[in-house]
C-alpha cells in the first residue's frame, strides 16, 4: 500500500489533489481513499489531506501518520516538521521556486522534488492573485515524481472535469519539475507522543486560552491610516474643519473656535460669505446632504470664547498694504508669531472688498468690525486714507522688515455703451459703496445690472432693498456658467430678481423718461480658455432687441492694479519680488490672482505670513507630511441613518426686500437642545478615528484592544477576517495583502 | 454496473435518487429535507436530481423535515430523509411519529458527536439515540455495504409485512467524505429490485380516514404488538430481499451479521461501521500468524439480531465489544444489546470498549491493544475506555 500525506491551506485544493491523484490510479483499477481531515478548512488555515493505494483492498480507515510521500502545497508551510514519520524511501513534492538542493540541510538524505505551482497557476489565472489554487498543476508534478503518464494525468483531470487551463498548467509543471536525492543520512524523527493535559469541569486551570496562532493563516491583515478629510483638503483658508466640526458635537464651541483661529482670523465672516468648498467635497452629500459646515463655523464664531490676543515680542516690523481679507490675515499671523504690523489701508474703514462690496444684508458691518479689533488687540496698528503708491513703497521697503501687499482689485473692468446716456450708467462696486453709506435711492426705478459674478448679484439685490421697480440682470452665458455663489443666486430669484440669459449690452441711448438698453442675444459656442463656453453674438435680425430702464448696473469684473510694484517685478502668490534692494516684499489674496474668494485670500495671507517668517528667521519649521484625501468609497455609508440637514433661520422674504437687515439668522437652539451639535454629530470624520470602538466590538476573535489610547492588533491571532475594517465607518482601518 | 470514484454521501445521495425515481409510475417520491454537517452533501445531491415524479421539499427544521416526509408517505410517495447529530435530536417528536404510524421512511444518519462540546465528527450516539423508536436500523462498513443495504432497506421497509421506516447510518467524514470506489446502481437495475412503493393505509379522498388519533390503553398495547410482531418478521423478510438482490445485482450483501472466522475462535471481536473495515484487517493478520481470532460486524441493530449473535459466538470464551458510543451510567450500547443477547452463555466474557468516541481516529495499532487486552483478560471489568483522542 502506497500512503500520501498533502499539506496546504484551506482554499489551495488539497482535498481535491488528493481526489485527483485517487482518481488516477482508481482509473488503472487500483483501490485507492481520498479523504481529508474537516472542521479546520477555513480560508487559509493549515489543512491535511490523505491518499491510499493498493492493489489489495484497502481495509483501515485511519489517518495517515507515516506515509510514503509528503506534498506540500504551499511555500509557507515546508518545515521538517512535514517529514515527520514519512518513509525515506519516498519523495517529498514541494511547491517552491527554490531547487531542491535548496533543502539539503533541511531534509538531508530525503528524495525531494520542487516545481513552482504558484507561479504556473497565477500566470493560468487559477485562483486569485492572493489565493492562487495550485492543485490540479502540484498533479502534473506528482505525476512525474510518481511515475504517473501525462495521458493517466490529462484523464484525471477529466473525469473531475477540470479543463483548460489546468491542463495545460499542470503539462507544464509535469516539464518543469526538479527531483533530487539529497545527500545525508535521513533524520528519523519520532511522532511525537503527545500527552496533552485536558482540563476537567472544577479543575482551577481550565479556560486558558488556547495557543494555537491563528494569525498564521491569514493572507491579509487590518492597518489603521489616517486620511485628510475631503472637507479639510477643500479649504482654501487651510482651516482644520473635521476638528472644528468634531468640537461643536462635544458642544466645546471655545475649542472650536479655538482650531479655526489658527488658520483664519475670521470665522465669522466666512462663517457668513464663504462658498464653502467643504461642503461641495463633504462625503456626506454622497448619503444625505452635506454638513452644514458653514453655519457651525458661524455658530462657533458666535458661541464661542474669544482667547485673549497676545502682544508682539520681536523687534522686526512689517507693513501689510490692504486691509482686505489677505492683508488682515497677514497682518493676525504676523502678529501671533510676535511681529510688531502696520497696516496702511487707502480707504476710511478697514476691511477692503468684504467692507465695500459685500453689503450688509450678508454680512453686518458689526461682525467685521468685532473680528478686525481680535485682530488689533493683537498689537496691531492701522493706517486709514494712506494710498500707498510704488514710490511709498520703495520708502516702506526702507523703514520694514518686510511688506506684504495684498491690495485686491483696483481696476474696475468697464464696457462702453457710448456716450449719449452716461449719467444713467453706473460701476457695481461704486453702486454698492455708496448704498451701504446710504447715498443712493432706486425708488420706482427699473434697474438693469450686467455681469454673473457676486457683485451683480449684490447690486441687484440691493437695488431691490432700495426700491427699485424691477431689477433684471442680463448676462451673455447662462445662469449654470455664472461665477456667483449659487446660493446668493438663488436668493436673488426668491427676492424677485431676474435674469436674462445670452444677452450682451451693446449701446445706451435715451428713451421716453429713461433710457434704453440696446441688447443682442447670444449663443454657447466651444469651452474658453476658462473652461466655460464661449458665449458667441447672433446676427440674425431679431438678435437684437432694446431693453427700456432707468438704470444700468455694470458689474463686469476687477483686475489688480500693479501699477504699485516696483518696474520690473514679477508677481508670485506669497513668494518675495526679486530685484530690489530695501526689504523683502510679498503679495497675495486677489492681487497675486486668487480666486475671488475672502478664505482663498485668507490662505493666501496666511501662507505669505508663514513665508515672511521664514525668511526672517530662518526657521523653515518642520516639513508636513500630506495625507490621501479620503474618497467617499472608504466610507461605509451603510452604518450610518440618514438625516436632515439643519438649515438655518431666515428672515421672511416681505421683511426682506425693505430691509439690509441680515438675511439668515444661523442655527436656532431649541431648549435643551444643540441644533448645532447635532448638525456637527453628523460628520463622517473622514479618515479619522474617533474612538468609536466598532473595530474592538466587532473582532469575533477579541483581538483589537486599546494600549495607551491607541488601538492596537495582535497579530499573532488575527485571522484577517477583515470584519474590523468593514465595520469602521470613516476608512481608518483597511487590509492589506501579506 | 458503473464503478465510481465517490465520497459516501454521493454514494448515499445515488442511491437514494435511483430508489426513488423507481417509483415514478406510482406515487413518486418525495423528499423533505434539512441540511447539516456531515449529511449536507446528500441534500445537495438529491436537490439537484431531477426527478421524474417527486421533489425535495426545502423545510426550516428538522422536526419540519419528517413532518413533510411522513406527508409524503401517507400521501403514498416513496420518501427519503438525512440528518446527523443535533438535527437528529431535533428531529425526535416525529421520528417516533414516522415510525408509529408505520410508514415506511428510508433516512440516512451521518454519524456525528452530539454537541455540546460541539464536535462534528463521527460518534454513533445520535443515531443511538433513536434505539427504542419504531424504526429499523443499519450499520455500513463502506460505500459498497451502504448503497447495498440502502436498497434492502426500502424492500424491507416498504414490505407489507413490515412497513415500518428505516435508518441507514455511515460514519461521518470517515465514510461520508471519503472518496472511494464503489458500484453505483444502475436504475434500470433498481427498478427491478425495488417494487413500486405500496403504504396501503395511505390517506385517499374516496375512503376518507382518520389515523393517530385517542386510543385507550388496550388499543395502544395493541399498537405496540403489532409493531414487534412487525420487528420480528425481518430477520425473515431481509434474507428473501437479499437473495433477490443477488440475482439482480450479482453480489450478496451481509444480512443482519457478518460473523468471520468464528467457528473455532477462542475470542471474538465485534464491531460495527467503518471500525468493523480497520478490525478485519487487524484480525486478518492475526489470524495469518495464527491467532485463533474471530469478528462480528454488527450491521443490523432493529431489530436486535440476538440468535444470530447467540449462535455467531456459541461457546467462545471472551467477546470483545467496541463501541462508538457512550450511554452515560451505562457502557457502550452494543455491548448492553450483546449481554442481553448472550444472558444464557454463562460462560462467555463479554468485555466493552468505548473506542473512537467524538471522532477519534481508530487506527489497526489500538485495535491490536484491544485484542491483547481481551486475550490477557480472565474477567470482564466495568467498559474500558480508550482514549484515542490524547494518544
């Protein structure tokens, strides 16, 4: 009787190897078993599988523990262990690449073969990558080794109905295969004879676990990663929000207030005006709707404690040219590193465009007022009515350590519609400056504004507020092209603002008691080189049309004004001009080109503040490293409900075309409860574990565990079953492949 | 007749298949069923046969499974069950039901541990637990020696001298999942073998019937008469089906015993399943180095075969039992039925051996210790136990 012990993994075949290897000799007429032994035949776990061969009947039903030949399925489990009892004139079959002189020391005076299966099954595509199933190809092997025909081999595989490629794969590995006898004289070693103590009922000893390490049979294990949250890579102000947002669902509003001032000096602003790009990357509206990250920024700004500003420790002083939102970011970042500003500010009030161009009804002067005197408490000194032209600022460049200018957009982008009606044309940014003084009335009158960006949208809502008959906007792409925030869009339509789309101005001329707005229609042609179509004039006769008004409203657009720099410097976002002789000089927000947006200035101010410190004491900080943005297909929505997104308080729409009053009132707490923390408990946490304990709960095997407040996996134990990363909801935990 | 590479489920799941597609021109077959470990591959099996007339009926229970088996049959179907262990017990209520109204239900029990400890290995308590049901039981060696006796078992069953159901039992793993090579019955074949299946007091809209209702205790007694009456005609009625099984299938199967080398043996070993297999070739041996050792293989366990045991060993001195099975307070359960058998041989030692128990592995090396162990012994002790599983 010919005796042969398989040994693999659950998964890689080994009781079907042996059901072919049977069925070879069954097929010769031989009497032969198959069997393996059960229970164990987990994915992965180490596994026995036996064949008998006789020409006599075969009588005993026992295991095999002294066979003829050992096959190993699997390179991890070759030990001299698997020669244990096995006769020395027998082959041992391994699947390796390595040759069999390789096992010399390891099984000296033994018979072995080698053959990569795994290699021969993965290149069949047999199995998976991970799991390859290396059985029907180990046949060819043994096959070989055991004086087997490729014929009795290829009839095996058909009668169990294995087809291409398994034939051809094992044909291959019956080619391919290596056999040696080893020198040596073969270890005998005895089965060894295991007395193993079993704990009786009342024995105290009993319930120790048992030391099997299952971890030796997983083929992936869980690692944890942190990944930087959509919201967080979406913010141009730089502003840490899954951590602020984390703070107001504790209802710790003075520690979220605490994280945004960090990176933004004004969190009630944008907690107002911002776009909120975070809330287009939340991966929360790919479930339900966004967390409504602009309001909870508001709500901390409102909520929480202001920390007391610090005062300046070092001796070099900086000037910062413009007060907008750039300049008063560079000028809080300077002074929190202990730098002694000087603002110089051209207008009256500081602020620049968020003073000047966003009108009240967004955002009341009182909030910005608040947030520009946090940012003077900080030893801050500002100059009001300084125009700072390219000769002063050679001077300053004299008297500072370094300047920042970040002077926005001074150039008022114009058309000309002739001249037979001038009076009755107006630039939006001079409209708006002179409503918020209270200079100008529209009673009764029919407003048209040109343009699709905020400021046409500020005009015309304003004019509305200040009672004009009707108020269109015209403008040559369509609504979906306008660079305005859509939700001011939005609001306009509600308060009864039109728009009229693909109309280009052409010419104003009087018309009965006002005047009459000569228009032509336009069409979308091919994208631009901003990405949006081109808008393309019609011709036809009816393309033209007049539009009668009182009052046209240009709102086209502001370009920088860089008549203030030296000749001959080149303008980079935060970085230092080069050629001059006096201090480093830096720019950003509008001015250096960015996109319009108050946090996209802050940012710029920010990074230019982080870059003036740098250069002045050469303290170039510690390199960050850049986590991947958490996609939404890491997130298990499935463990999370689905729920509303709290909105927040309006005004009513008769109360608000009369008045500049503020238009949303925020988040509204009803008694007892946090609308806002509740509104922050929705957050995913992206990519950030929050303790949530899913990982420790879920582990059938009690594997995670907690030391020193950080999660750990033991190894040795885990299976890889993969439940822990399943059941982590924000992608922290995912397998890896061993 | 085809010889086949199969596991004895496969064989078990063939043979099934074919006895019930026989009775396809009468009432067909049906099968109610409910997978566990090890029997699964026997439903899996019969799940995907197609059969002419009949089906498998899938059920959220055991208890449900003989309950549609037994609607079957007094439907008038030939109906077929399996199950192991704990579904076994499950099953329990309507076992001794099924056997109580005498239908004649063929189910195979893959020998498994009852739980707990849960273990799913093969220890013939759980069929052994049904021993004082109404129902016939068979012990098999081998794939060969199932699929024979799964065919006998229905002539027997279903024989209007009987009509009592049946239960044939394999080792689980050691015969289910073990690929071996037998003879697989051809249908042609069983259709000549196996009659059309006949319950006379099967349910009929023309001569509406009540059946299991209140009986007083007179009539209950009655009942029970009829069933050992029933039991005792087997012997009678399993050697005429054997005989005919070799005319058609050409090779005789054991009846309710297989004694070998009995005659002159001064001791006598008795086993049943596969440890029967592994025992003859250790008593082979012995024998060829002249040993005067004897075996029975115990296949038939209802009805107890006890002549045929009482005249197997006549005036040997010592009989060894080995039993896969524990009755706690007890000993081994074929050892209980054995003494009881030889109650009038004084002069026989009958000495237990609980081997194997919750799956260990049996091997030709214990067995020779079981019979030197026999040999040495002049007095038979309390059942001894060999544990298998610490050596």
């Amino acid at each position: 009787m010919t005796e042969v012990t398989i040994c693999g993994r659950g998964g890689q075949g080994g009781v079907t190897l042996a059901k072919l290897i049977a069925t070879s000799y069954f097929l010769q007429g031989k009497d032969v078993q198959a069997f393996g032994v059960y229970a164990a035949e987990r994915s992965g776990a180490p596994l026995q599988a036996f064949v008998r061969i006789d020409d006599e009947e075969i009588t005993n039903h026992n295991q095999i523990k002294c066979p003829d030949h050992v096959i190993v399925l699997d390179r991890t489990l070759i030990s001299p262990g698997i020669a244990v009892g096995a006769k020395s004139s027998g082959w041992i079959v391994l699947n390796t690449p390595q040759a069999p002189e390789d096992f010399a020391e390891l099984f000296p005076g033994r018979q072995v073969a080698t053959v990569d299966a795994t290699s021969l099954a993965v290149s069949h595509k047999l199995g998976t990558r991970s799991v390859p199933i290396v059985n029907t190809t180990m046949l060819g092997a043994i096959g070989e080794v055991f004086g087997i025909t490729l014929e009795e081999i290829e009839a095996s595989l058909a009668e169990l109905r294995f087809g291409e490629p398994n034939v051809t794969s094992a044909r291959q590995a019956f080619q391919q295969v290596r056999k040696v006898k080893l020198s040596g004289h073969v270890t005998e070693i005895p089965t060894p004879q295991v007395r193993q103590k079993i704990a009786g009922l009342l024995d105290e000893d009993q319930g120790l676990p048992p030391k099997i390490k299952t971890g030796s049979w997983a083929t992936q294990q869980p690692e944890r990663r942190q990944l930087t949250p959509p919201c967080n890579d979406g913010c141009p102000a730089g502003n840490d929000v899954r951590a602020f947002v984390e703070a107001v669902g504790k209802k710790n509003y003075s520690r979220a207030l605490e994280i945004l001032l960090e990176t933004s000096p004004l969190p009630g602003v944008c907690g107002r005006v911002c776009p909120a790009p975070c809330m287009e990357a939340c991966n929360r509206s790919e479930l339900d709707e966004s967390v409504n990250i602009r309001d909870l920024e508001r709500y901390a700004a409102e909520h929480g404690e202001w920390p007391v500003a610090t005062t300046p420790w070092r001796s070099e002083r900086i000037a910062v040219i413009g007060s907008g939102p750039a300049g008063l970011s560079a000028a809080y970042q300077l002074a929190k590193q202990g730098y002694r500003v000087t603002i110089f500010e051209a207008g009256k009030q500081l602020g620049g465009v968020m003073r000047t161009g966003i009108p009240a009804y967004r955002l009341p002067p009182d909030i910005l007022d608040y947030e520009i005197s946090h940012i003077l408490d900080h030893g801050v000194e500002a100059i009001t009515g300084c125009k700072i032209d390219r000769k002063k600022l050679l001077e300053l460049s004299h008297e500072f350590a370094a300047l920042f200018v970040g002077t926005g957009l001074q150039n008022i982008r114009t058309a000309d519609l002739g001249t037979e009606a001038n009076d009755a044309v107006q630039e939006g940014i001079e409209f708006l400056d002179r409503a918020r003084l209270g200079e100008e009335r529209c009673d009764d009158e029919r407003v048209i504004v040109v343009g699709g960006g905020n400021t046409a949208m500020d005009a015309s809502r304003t004019a509305q507020r200040l009672g004009a008959k009707s108020v269109r906007v015209i403008y040559r792409r369509t609504r979906d092209d306008m660079p305005a925030i859509s939700e001011e869009i939005a609001e306009a339509l509600e308060e009864g603002v039109i728009i009229e789309e693909l109309v280009s101005p052409i010419r104003i001329t009087p018309m009965g008691s006002g005047v009459g707005l000569l228009c032509q229609r336009m069409r979308l042609g091919e994208p631009d080189e901003s990405g949006r179509p081109r808008p393309i004039p019609e011709t036809t006769d009816d393309a033209f049309f007049e539009m009668p008004c009182d009052r046209v409203i240009l709102a086209l657009g502001q370009s920088h004004d860089l008549s203030i720099l030296p000749e001959g410097a080149e303008l980079k976002d935060g970085d230092t001009l080069v050629g001059l002789f006096g201090a480093p000089i830096f720019s950003g927000g509008d001015f250096a080109g960015n996109d319009g947006t108050v946090s996209a200035a802050i940012g710029s101010g920010h990074k230019a503040a982080l870059h003036i410190h740098q250069t002045l004491s050469g303290d170039t900080g510690t390199p960050s490293t850049t986590n991947p943005v958490a996609e939404p297909n890491v997130i298990h929505m499935n463990l999370f409900n689905c729920s509303v997104q709290a909105k927040p308080v309006e005004i009513p729409m008769n109360k608000r075309r009369s008045s500049f009053a503020e238009t949303k009132l925020g988040l509204r707490d009803l008694p007892g409860v946090s609308q806002a923390a509740m509104e922050a408990q929705r957050c995913f946490n992206c990519g950030t574990c929050n303790s949530c304990n899913r990982c420790m709960d879920y582990c059938p095997e009690g594997i995670v565990y907690k030391e020193g407040g950080e999660y750990r996996f033991d190894y040795s134990y885990c299976k890889g079953c993969g439940l822990c990363s399943t059941q982590c909801p924000r992608g922290v935990i995912y397998m890896s492949e061993l | 007749m085809a010889r086949k590479l199969v596991s004895g489920n496969q064989a078990a799941g063939h043979t099934l298949a074919v006895a019930g597609e026989a009775n396809r021109e009468a009432r067909g077959c049906i099968c109610g069923a409910y997978p566990i470990t090890p029997q699964t591959e026997i439903i899996e099996f019969l799940r995907a046969y197609e059969f002419t007339k009949g089906r498998v009926v899938p059920v959220e229970s055991e208890h449900s499974a003989m309950a549609v088996c037994m609607g079957g049959s007094l439907a008038g179907a030939r109906s077929v069950t399996a199950s192991s262990s704990n579904g076994l017990a499950y099953m329990t209520e309507n076992v001794f039901a099924a056997g109580y109204y005498r239908l004649p239900i063929v189910m195979i029990a893959v020998n498994r541990t009852l739980g707990p400890p849960w273990n799913i290995w093969v220890d013939q308590g759980d069929s052994l637990m049904l021993r004082d049901a109404p129902w016939l039981q068979f012990y098999t060696e081998s794939h060969q020696d199932l699929v024979d006796t799964i065919l006998l078992a229905f002539r027997v069953a279903e024989d209007p001298r009987i009509l009592l159901p049946a239960m044939v039992a394999m080792d689980g793993f050691v015969t289910s999942h073990t690929q071996m090579g037998v003879d697989l019955p051809e249908q042609e074949l069983v259709d000549r073998f196996l009659p059309h299946c006949i319950v006379p007091h099967r349910l009929r809209s023309d001569h509406p019937t009540t059946i299991g209702g209140l009986t007083w205790p007179k009539e209950t007694e009655h009942h029970r008469i009829e069933i050992q009456r029933a039991m005792e005609r087997v012997p009678e009625v399993l050697a005429e089906a054997i005989s005919e099984f070799e005319e058609i299938f050409g090779r005789r199967p054991h009846g309710l015993l297989s004694a070998e080398h009995t005659e002159d043996a001064d001791v006598i070993l008795v086993a049943s399943n596969s440890m029967a297999r592994t025992l003859r070739g250790v008593v082979e041996s012995r024998r060829e180095a002249g040993e005067k050792i004897g075996m029975i293989k115990a296949k038939t366990f209802r009805p107890f075969p006890r002549e045929a045991f009482e005249s197997a060993v006549g005036k040997t001195a010592k009989v060894g039992v080995l039993d896969r099975n524990h009755s706690p307070g007890s000993g081994g359960i074929f050892w209980q039925e054995i003494v009881t058998s030889l109650r009038n041989q004084p002069d026989t030692m009958v000495q237990d051996y609980l081997v194997g128990l919750g799956g260990g592995d049996v091997t030709p090396e214990i067995l020779h210790e079981i019979v030197d162990d026999l040999i040495s012994r002049s007095k038979s002790v309390e059942p001894v136990w060999k544990e298998v599983a610490s050596r």
